[in-house]
C-alpha cells in the first residue's frame, strides 16, 4: 500500500507571526505620527511672520538639495522658526494656507487618534468630538476673517486663508453685520452642543451659573453691609473730635472710714 504523505505545516501557523509584525508595523507607524504631529504643533507655535518672504523663494524640494546646494543654505540661514526649514514650511502650509492659528487643532487631532488606534480605546465619543472640533475651527478661522473685513488692521495668520475665502463668500452675501451675526451664533451653538449634546441642557447650566452667580454677590453685599467701616461717626453726629472726654471720679475717703 502506498504510504500516507504527512501532512506539511500548514500555512495558518505562519499567520500568527505575520500578524504579529503587522501590528509592531502598525504601532511604529502610529508613534512616528504622534512626534510628527507633536514636531508639527511645536512648529506652529514658532511660526514667523518673517519667513514668508524666504520661503517665496524656497520649495518642498528645497529639504532635499539643501545638503548640496549653497543658495538653498544662505536661504535657510534666514529661517526664524525654531525648527529649521522644515517647520518653516510646515508652520506656513498650517498657518497660511488652512485655517490660520486655529489649524493647531489638527496636530492635536492626530495624535489625539494615533493614541486612541495605538491603545486600542472606543471611537464613538472621539469621532465626535473631532467632528466639532474640525466645524470650530472652521467657524474661528472665519470670525477672524470676518472681523478682518469688519475692523480691519488683523493679520491673514489669524484666519487663513480658508478664514479668508469663507469671510470673502458670507460678507457678500449677507454683509458685514449679517455674517458677524452668522458666524458668532454658528460658533456659539457648535460650543454649546460639543459640550452638553442638547441646548436646553446648557440653558439649564447657564441659568445655575448665573443663579450662583448673583447669590455669591449677595453675600458679599451683605457682609460689606454688616461690617462696620472704620472711623465711623458718632449716632449724634457729632464726630468724635468734637465729644468730649469724661475724666474718671477719683473719690477720696478719711482714713477712718473704710
């Protein structure tokens, strides 16, 4: 009879270690996007308004000749930002061409979900909260905007020029007045419902708060009422230079009575 052929290792076993190096792959690739978001955020806060002008001259590419080309050097010479040539054209891509100042919220975002996929945590809460957060800073970016146009003399950085594009459309089509109006109770209502979920909720809130509010004040008021200020004047009022001072009796007796 012909021998059985025994069975070879089945391909399954190999499965566990390839899933194994995926997953170390996989939390490699999301703590290197944790420093790079984190070198991003850092690199926005030390953006300068001054590289603009260097970076008019200077490209993505530049990174890679600056090793071996003397312009692209003495250009770099000039960065201001704290983090080379690099954070200056991350910083003016965030700064400049997204969302002004407010597009910190994106860095923070990233490593906000690079965490929450490396520790494995729920996405139903965070995937909210990004929603939110990504309509704020829209929603800021294009307050500044607006106020741009309103008040004028507030540098591009604070809107960007997503800020800028969105002023540009809500100014003409409902005004200066009409877009502030728009914009401010957009904003308002996007903090409202990020933090509580439901408006009537953050009506209550409010309420409480101001409730307590106006109770600490009454009590200081009553305290200050109680409290009596010193130097006051006398109940006839007469000050008290004008009283005069009672001498104490000094009573002498005879030695012989006591």
């Amino acid at each position: 009879m012909p021998e059985k052929i025994k069975n070879a290792p089945s391909s399954p076993a190999k499965k566990p270690k390839g899933r194994k190096n995926s997953a170390r792959r996989s939390q490699i690739a999301l703590l290197l996007v944790m420093v790079a978001s984190v070198l991003s955020l850092l690199a926005v806060f030390s953006y300068a308004g001054e590289d603009e002008a260097v970076l008019d001259k200077l490209s993505f590419w530049d990174i890679f000749r600056l090793p071996f080309d003397d312009a692209v050097r003495a250009y770099a010479a000039d960065i201001h930002n704290r983090f080379g040539l690099i954070g200056a054209l991350v910083s003016h891509a965030f700064v400049n061409l997204t969302f002004g100042y407010a597009a910190a919220v994106l860095p923070c975002l990233a490593v906000m979900w690079a965490w929450i996929f490396l520790a494995k945590k729920d996405r139903a809460k965070p995937l909210t909260f990004t929603n939110y957060a990504l309509i704020a800073t829209l929603l800021v970016s294009s307050a500044f905007g607006v106020a741009n146009r309103v008040v004028g003399d507030i540098d591009k950085e604070w809107s960007g020029a997503v800020g800028a594009f969105m002023a540009d459309i809500l100014t003409r089509l409902l005004g200066s007045v009409g877009a502030s109006i728009v914009v401010l109770t957009a904003l308002f209502i996007t903090v409202v419902l990020a933090i509580d979920l439901d408006i009537h909720k953050s009506l209550e809130r409010a309420s409480h708060l101001w409730a307590q509010l106006m109770e600490w004040v009454e009590r200081r008021r009553r305290r200050v009422t109680i409290a009596e200020p010193e130097g006051e004047d006398s109940p006839d009022g007469e000050d008290d230079d004008d009283v005069p001072t009672r001498m104490p009796q000094v009573v002498i007796r005879p030695r012989g009575e006591e």
